[in-house]
C-alpha cells in the first residue's frame, strides 16, 4: 500500500492548504467592508474640493495655476499604485499591463519617463524593467494614510510645477463591485478646466473671502486636490485588492476540494484493488491446496 499512503499524504497536504485558503477568504472579505467604506467615505472630500477649486478659478479667471499649464518639457512621470502582496488574481498584471503600454507609448515618441511606485509589486516590476524610480513607499498596511503618500507623490508634482515635466499619470485599479475590478491609466497632470467645472455648471456661482489673498488659496487648494485623487486612487486600489482576493482564495478553496474528492476516489480505487489482489491470492492459494 505504499501507492496508497502516497495519495493519504497528498490528501492530507491539499486539505491543509484548504483551509489556508479559506482562513484567507474569511480574513479578506472582513477586509473588504472596511476598505469599501474607507473609500466611499472619501469620495465627498475630493467632490468637494474640485467644487470649491472651480469656483474659485470661474471668480480669479486671470490666474492660472501651474497644475493647470501645460509645459513644453518632454519627460513624463507616472504613478503606480499596487498592492504589497499578492494572491490577488490578476489585478496587479493588469495594471501593470496599461503602465507598460504606456511606457512603450512614451518611449517611441522620444520622452523619458520617470515614475512613482506606491506598492511592493509595481515598485519591483518597475526596478525589473529598468524604469526611472525617483520616489517609492511600501508597506501602507491596510489604511492608507495620506502623511505617506505626500512625500513620494510631491516629487513629481514639483517637477511639472517647475516645468520639468509635461504630464504625470497615474494608475490604478478603480473598485466598481465585488466581483468585477477595472485597471485605470488616467491624466493627473495637467488638470483640464473640463475636469474641475463637470459638476459646477448648473451650480450658482459663489463668492468669498480671501485670507490672505486669492493666489496663494488656489495654490494650496489645487495641491490638496492632486493629493485627494492620489488618496482615493490608494483607497479604490485596496477597495479592489480585499475584494480580488477573496474571490481567487474562495476559487482556491474550491478547486482544493475537487482536487480532495478527485484523490479520494483514486486512493479507493487503489484500495479495492488491492484489496481485490488479495482475495485473488488467498483463492488461488486455497484452491492449489
């Protein structure tokens, strides 16, 4: 029966990795209500902002910020938000897929880019493809929190303040339910007028006060703004790793079970067998007798 003690160790292996995996579907799902909360609860910060930042810039039409320019530099900067660890599915190649068709784009018109990793997996695979890394941070554990993530992006956002570079990008997974996850490559950099008055058409228009001047409180709300979209790209990105996570641990605890009955069935087939041989012997013997 060593065929058979073969196959009970192969059983007994899977079923440990089972309940692995279900441990982690359970843990991931509790994950993925607070993540999904975070996020939503976001949201109305960022409206909020770009409200206020198009009213703003619909009362002071004679300034114009950096943010809003558009530079004659030929570099480009991209930032790419993934997750610390894996055993999500496929979410962070497909990101990273967008970020490599984008870097090729860049690279045949003759612009070097250089890039922010926000996560272990996109910060290797760009140090893998020998992408400029001018700024990472790592291991934001499962609330993001905006003090990190301000230094590594402001690299950039310096940059194209001071001309260096034309664009920024930046990518993410954007949670639209649990089941379904959707890769984003999106212009950060410069922001559109579009983009900031889409909802503040049909709004009246308000008037304020300024302390100290109307300048200086565009430059900080502008600035607050890029940051609350990085923000929400982080809080949408851990939204959709909990809830990809659990699906591809919740298709590993099934699949285990299949694999479990499918050992089943052939450690009793290799039983009856031998059982079978040696029933044949014992009345081939008696029989010879």
């Amino acid at each position: 029966m060593a065929a058979g003690k073969e196959i009970r160790g192969k059983i007994k292996s899977v079923e440990n990795t089972k309940k692995i995996t279900k441990a982690m579907e359970m843990v991931a799902a509790s994950k993925m209500r607070k993540a999904q909360d975070r996020m939503r609860s976001a949201r109305p910060y960022s409206e909020k902002i770009r409200n206020i930042a198009a009213n703003l810039g619909k009362a002071n039409p004679e300034y114009v910020h950096p943010f809003m320019r558009t530079n004659d530099a030929k570099s480009a900067g991209v930032i790419v938000v993934t997750t610390d660890k894996g055993l999500c599915g496929g979410m962070n190649t497909n990101v990273l897929r967008l970020v490599t068709n984008k870097l090729r784009e860049l690279q045949s018109s003759g612009a070097p880019t250089e890039a922010v990793a926000i996560g272990n997996k996109g910060l290797g695979f760009l140090n893998r493809i020998g992408a400029k890394v001018v700024s990472h941070v790592t291991q934001l554990g499962d609330t993001p929190h905006l003090d990190k993530l301000i230094g590594p992006v402001k690299v950039l956002l310096d940059a194209y303040a001071a001309g260096k570079i034309n664009a920024v990008y930046l990518s993410y997974t954007r949670f639209i339910n649990t089941m379904k996850q959707e890769p984003v490559l999106e212009q950060l950099l410069p922001l559109s007028a579009d983009k900031l008055q889409a909802e503040s058409n049909n709004q009246p228009g308000w008037d304020y006060i300024y302390e100290p001047d109307p300048q200086t409180v565009i430059d900080e709300l502008l600035v607050r703004y890029v940051e609350a979209l990085v923000y929400q790209a982080v809080a949408e990105n851990m939204a959709s790793e909990q809830s990809a996570r659990m699906v591809a641990m919740k298709a590993a605890t099934d699949n285990a079970g299949n694999v479990i009955a499918e050992l089943k069935l052939v450690y009793n087939k290799t039983r009856q067998a031998a059982i079978t041989k040696e029933l044949s012997e014992i009345v081939a013997g008696a029989a010879a007798v």
